[in-house]
C-alpha cells in the first residue's frame, strides 16, 4: 500500500531534508514525492541553490583567510627559526675559531637588525612601507654604534670613534633626503583629501 504524502508536510520537512536531518526511510518517501511533484521539487531545488550561494562564498573567502593564516604563521616561524639557526651558528663559529666572541657580535647585531625591519614588515597593516623604513631608519643609529663598540673592543688597539665623528653625520644627512620628499609628499596628500 503506497503513502501519499500532502505537498505541505514535504515542504516542511524540506529544510531539514536538504540540511540531511531526515531519516532514510522519510529521505525515500520524499524522493518518491518529487517525481511525481513538480512544485515540490522545484522548491526543492530553489532551495538548494539558495542554500549553495549563501553558504559557498562565506566557505570560500573564510578557507581562503585560513590558507593566509598558515602562510604568514609558516612565514614567521621560519624567519624566526633562520635567525635563530644563525646566530647559534656564528656563535659556535666564532669560539670554535677565536676562542671568544668578536666577528659573530657583527652577524647577530645584523640579524637583529634585520628581524626588527621583517618584523614590523610582517605585522604592520597600513602603510607598512612606510613604517618598515621608519624602524629601518631608527635603527641604523644603534646597529652602527654597535658597529663602532665591536670594532673597539676586538679589533682597534687606538679606540676610534668614526661613528660620532663621521658616521652619525652622515646618516643623518642620508635619512633627511630620504625622508623630506616623503614627508612632504604625505603633507600634500593630506592637503589634497582635505580640500
């Protein structure tokens, strides 16, 4: 004895038939209903396609935000772990072949100071550019100094202080013309979105 269903109960149940919430035996009753109802299995697939473009995109975008997540995670893992490998090695170099710290003192103070422009390269959002050249900038007063303190202590008998007589003046020249067009170019650019 065959079961006929009213279109009313099916499309009730339709929700939960397309979330496969239905038992099989209900799954089979409903199958058998949509070959023979065109309304129903119209609803049916209107519903499916609804249900396909809300849902897709939203899947898409937050699959592609987890793929960018794991990149940028991999990223700075493996900078970190470069830079670590690095100074571990120059370290272990450097008293294996001078018996003391001297040349790996300028390796790390570079790697550091390349960690510090990565870093802020990596984790800066807006205008990145720009602040990964400001951190750049700053930090060539302390990477150069301590350029200056190395070569004093291992390598120099006289203590030469090329850095506060030549050198300081020098950056600081170089860092003007590098960032007076700069800052020029974004006093304009903020006098143009006011105007």
């Amino acid at each position: 004895m065959e079961q006929k269903i009213d279109c009313a109960v099916i499309r009730d149940l339709l929700p939960n038939y397309i979330e496969q919430l239905t038992s099989e035996k209900t799954n089979e009753i409903m199958e058998e209903h949509f070959n023979t109802c065109t309304e129903c299995r119209n609803e049916r697939d209107n519903l499916m396609s609804e249900l396909h473009m809300d849902k897709i995109p939203e899947h898409k975008e937050f699959k592609k935000y987890l793929n960018k997540t794991k990149i940028v995670y991999f990223c700075k893992g493996g900078l970190l772990a470069i830079g670590m490998i690095t100074v571990l090695v120059s370290f272990i170099v450097d008293l294996a072949v001078n018996h003391r710290l001297s040349w790996s003192l300028f390796v790390d103070l570079s790697i550091g100071y390349i960690a510090a422009c990565t870093a802020t390269a990596i984790f800066t959002k807006k205008s990145r550019i720009l602040k990964t050249m400001g951190v750049g900038s700053i930090l060539l007063i302390p990477l150069l100094y301590g350029f200056q303190g190395i070569m004093n202590l291992n390598y120099i008998f006289n203590k030469v202080y090329w850095f506060q007589d030549y050198g300081f003046p020098i950056l600081l020249i170089c860092l003007v013309v590098i960032w007076c067009p700069i800052l020029v170019m974004k006093l304009l650019k903020l006098k143009k979105e006011e105007v």
